[in-house]
C-alpha cells in the first residue's frame, strides 16, 4: 500500500522534532498554538487557522509543505498521479509512463478565496476545446480543478469564510472521502490531501460564516498577534533593507512599539493594524532616511513614515472620538508608542 500525504507529513514532524528542530520554524507564535497545530497535523486533520490578516497564516502553511519529501509523480499528469498506481482518466489511455519528481515545497496549492469563486473554480469543468477534439463523454475534455490538482499535495484556501457557502459545500466530498466526482462521467478521482484554510474574523469586509457542514471537517486554531520579541525579529528577518542606511535596535522597536499602541485601542480602531503595518513602517522609515541621504534611520524617519502608513491603514470606529480626527489618534498612538519605549 502507497503511503499517504498524512503518512508522509506525520513522519516528517516527528522525525524534526526527534532532532529537537521546530518544524514550524520561521512562523512566530507562542509555544501553545504551535503544539496546537503539530498535533492537528500529526493527527492526520484538517486545519482551520484563525486570526486577523498578516500574521503568518499563509506562511504556516507554506512551511508544512516544505516538511514533504520530493514526490514521484507521472510526467505531465494533471492529477498527480503516481507512477506505481496511475488511476486518472489521463493515465489510464496511456501504456507508460514517464516520471518527474516535485520537491516539497512545491507540493502546495493555492485557492484564493473571493465571494465571486463558483463550484467550478474549485471542481474543474469541461474543456469546450478537448470536447470537440475527444467528444464530449471523453473524461479527457474536462479540465480538472485545483482541488484535483492537490492530489498529493497541501490545499491552502485562503479567507475559506469569503467563498459563498454553495461552492464551500463541494469541498465536503473531498474532506469526507478523499476523492472528487467528475460531474457527467460517473467518475471519481482520488484527492489525497491535507486542506489547509484561513478564515478572517466575521467583522472583516466581505467575511461571513464556514457552513457547519464544512466546519465540522476542520479542526481550528486561533492564532494571535506576535509578541513584541518575535514582531521586532520578524521585521529584521523579514523586512526589506536598503544598503547604505543602518537602523539601530531603537528604531526597530520603536516601529514595533507604534504597532502595538494602536493594537491597544480596541474600542477606537475597527480594523487594527497588523505586522505588515510594522513592515511598511519599518521599510519606509529606511526609504526617507535614503531620500535624505542619511547613513542612519531616526527618529523623525520613524514619525513620517508611521503617520503615513497609520492613516491609510486604520479603520477608525464610528462610535470613536477620534472617528473625524484620525490625525489625533495617530499622533496620541505615537506619543504612546514613545513613553512605553
């Protein structure tokens, strides 16, 4: 028997951290939630992550496909067939077979999820091209879709929660059964997958509810924002850096700190800024300083480049004293970011 994706990443966790090595190394998160996730992949579950925008979900994702060993695969097959048990309308017309390998990482497909996403986007369709070609009862003409193309691969569907429950629903025959049905053929291809999803709080644009058919196949976690340690290592890990210009400990933190002073208004900010704020403060008080022709970031780079990015970012409460004074609120974030540095 052919070992399976969960087989496979199951030894590959455990076999890291054997080597006392975090499998999940580069994504910042406290030590409760990265157990979390191990332990719903371990588990051989699929994973639900929650949480605001830009705190590393795509990024958690992308390293649990880099865990994956290379992968044999038929040449050219668009259902990641493997070589030793070929099953998919493609390779069963074919006598042999050549072979390719994917490395790990690669095996990881991405669905973006939109309001505007149909059945169809995910489950494939019929090839009017191929049909007229092959026929159209031929399993050949119908163009197989990402999920079938995640055969063997991680499925990572981002913001599941903005994809209308309709075509949310076709996923529950991959998640139950691990295959898909080829609409038209009476056929079904064999999805062997580990499904990856994102979901953005309710309060987000465009964000609505996970049907509870489809919720009650995940397992979630809830993933928060980084401490200010692990923020300030990510904008130095992370964060782009422009040669010439040298930025001191102090100003790192200090972008870090604007950050989390304005996370700490929760009843002025509808939407809070995530690390991606920090990035952009942190990049842009790089480019001022550049712009000056100074060797060195400070201060007043960081001010500019805050005041910037804060006022095209917050979403400030219309119940918020600040709701027509948004310049306010920023200057009060940054004088508070200051006094707590």
């Amino acid at each position: 028997m052919p070992t399976t994706l969960r087989q496979e990443l199951r030894q590959a966790i455990l076999k890291t951290r054997a080597k006392k090595m975090n499998p999940l190394d580069g994504f910042f998160c406290d030590d409760a939630t990265r157990e979390a996730i191990l332990a719903v992949l371990v588990a051989g579950r699929h994973l639900l992550l929650e949480g605001p925008p830009g705190i590393g979900k795509t990024t958690v994702a992308k390293k649990i496909a880099s865990l994956l060993p290379p992968m044999k695969t038929v040449a050219e097959c668009r259902y990641n067939c493997a070589p030793e048990n070929p099953v998919c309308p493609d390779c069963k017309n074919k006598k042999k077979h050549a072979q390719t390998r994917v490395p790990g990482e690669e095996r990881f497909v991405r669905i973006q999820g939109s309001p505007e996403m149909m059945p169809e986007d995910l489950m494939g369709d019929l090839d009017p091209v191929r049909a007229m070609k092959l026929g159209i009862q031929d399993p050949r003409a119908f163009t197989p879709g990402k999920i079938q193309k995640a055969h063997r691969k991680i499925l990572f569907i981002d913001e599941l929660n903005r994809v209308p429950q309709r075509t949310q629903n076709t996923l529950v025959q991959v998640l139950e059964e691990g295959s898909t049905t080829i609409a038209g053929f009476d056929l079904s291809a064999e999805v062997d997958t580990i499904v990856v999803a994102t979901e953005n709080p309710e309060e987000y644009a465009g964000a609505e509810r996970i049907s509870e058919t489809l919720s009650d196949r995940f397992e979630q976690v809830r993933i928060g924002y980084p401490c200010f340690e692990d923020e300030v290592t990510i904008l130095r890990t992370y964060g782009s850096k422009i040669d010439g210009v040298k930025t001191p400990d102090s100003i790192v933190e200090m972008a870090v700190a604007i950050t989390h002073a304005a996370r700490g208004l929760p009843d002025e900010i509808d939407r809070l800024p995530s690390v991606r704020a920090s990035l952009s403060i942190y990049e842009q008080a790089q480019s001022l300083a550049r712009l000056q022709n100074t060797k060195t970031v400070k201060q007043k780079d960081i001010d500019s480049a805050a005041k910037r990015v804060l006022e095209g970012r917050l979403a400030v409460s219309t119940e918020s004293r600040y709701y027509e004074k948004q310049d306010v609120l920023v200057d009060k974030i940054l004088k508070t970011a200051k006094q707590k540095a």
